[in-house]
C-alpha cells in the first residue's frame, strides 16, 4: 500500500496510525505543505491521509498552498474516486473538495467530548465496531457547515453538527482527533492558535485539566483509532 499524508504542522502527524502502519510493514510519504512541500503527482498512491493544523479552509490569501492542496483532494478523490481519510482540518478540507461549506464554529471546541454516531453512521464500514456514543478528543474551531447529496454524515455531537461523514463509499473525515497519543496535548499546547483556543473553552492554566483528561481516556482512543485504522484496510480492499 502506497500512502500519501499531507500535513500543516510538524506536530501534527498521524500519531497512533504511525505505530499501525509501521507494524503492518507500511511506509508513507509526508507532504508538509505548510513549510513548502510540493504534492507531487497522485497517481502512485492507494491512499491518502490529511492531518489537521492552526490554518483555516478560507485562509487562502494567507496561506495560498490551500489552493493547490484543495485541488488535489478533489483530484484524489472525486476524479480518481481513492481511499481519503481526513482528521480535522483534513475533514474540512474534505468538505470543501466535495463542494461543501465551512465557516467557524459558534466557538472553539476543546476538551475531551461525547461524539454520536447518526442511523448512517450505525452502517458505515469505517465506524463498524465503534460505540454509538464515544468520548473523543476535540480542538477545533471551525466546522462543517454543508455538504453536498454525494455525502452521508456519519457522527454529530450539540456543539458540532458534523463530526464525522462519507463522500461516496471511500472518502471519510473526522472532526475529532482519532489519532490522538500521550504526547499530543503537550506538543499542541505549544501552537498559540490551540493555547488560544484551549483557554477560551476551558479557562487560563487548562493544559493541565486537559492532559489528565486525555491519559484517562488513552486506552479508549487507542481502541478506537485501532478500529478505524482495520476497518479502513477492509475498506481498501474492496474499492
């Protein structure tokens, strides 16, 4: 399996799935488009993964790479119809792809937050074996707001209405971070857009409060991510 991550801050890499793929003997190539990476021509790769980071999907004067990174998931995945799994802001970038809407959210979700799976998510190939309700770890601020006929939202949750959706039956993005590790509340309390974030959900000094959460929660985002990742290789051989 060839695999392709594109990815918008050093710290935010696939974390759990690099253990997975690593023991399943998979190699893969990481695209840093925020540091000026180029992608380079798709047409090798079984797989594309996109990771999250502080950019938004609109930033496109300030960060003028979306342009390009946004046409190459459309190309990925409506034209060449590949495996896609987005986490985040590579949900969001998903949504925009397939002709969705993205805008902020009514505020910043942080912490660590129940997520529900929706009667199409109950069905879903990537969520199979997953709890209908699942504590998850949150951090973000913008959402999906819309998405096009071709797509089936799959999780929701009060504050966000779609955490987790289908385009056509090999493309899927989560708004929640499923490949959270030990280390991702340290590494990301560094970024000032997350600290920001951070503090305006859960108040001054959070970090701490969210760490423990998070350790607490470990074994289960483990479990789920595990989840994910052998449905995802199910999926793959069918598509």
């Amino acid at each position: 399996m060839k695999i392709i991550v594109l990815q918008h801050l050093d710290v935010e890499h696939p974390g759990i799935f690099r253990t997975f793929l690593r023991d399943d003997g998979h190699a893969w190539d990481t695209v840093e488009v925020d540091a000026g990476d180029t992608i380079p021509d798709l047409s090798p790769y079984d797989l594309m993964i996109v990771m999250g980071g502080p950019q938004d999907v609109w930033q496109e004067d300030q960060y003028p790479w979306l342009v390009a990174e946004k046409a190459a998931i459309r190309r990925f995945v409506v034209d060449m119809k590949r495996p896609y799994l987005g986490i985040c802001l590579g949900h969001q970038l998903l949504a925009c792809a397939v002709g969705g809407e993205v805008g902020p959210g009514t505020s910043p979700e942080v912490g660590v937050n129940d997520v529900i799976k929706t009667a199409a998510g109950k069905a879903d190939p990537l969520l199979a074996g997953v709890g209908d309700v699942e504590p998850v770890l949150q951090w973000h601020g913008a959402e999906v707001k819309s998405l096009p006929a071709a797509t089936e939202v799959l999780a929701t949750s009060p504050a966000c209405a779609v955490q987790a959706f289908r385009y056509g039956n090999h493309a899927w993005g989560l708004q929640y971070h499923v490949e959270a590790t030990s280390s991702t509340v340290d590494d990301w309390a560094d970024i000032p857009e997350y600290a920001k974030a951070l503090e305006t959900s859960l108040g001054a000094g959070a970090v701490d409060g969210l760490r423990q959460a998070v350790a607490r929660e470990m074994p289960r985002f483990n479990a789920h991510a595990r989840k994910i990742y052998d449905n995802l290789n199910k999926v793959m051989a069918t598509v």
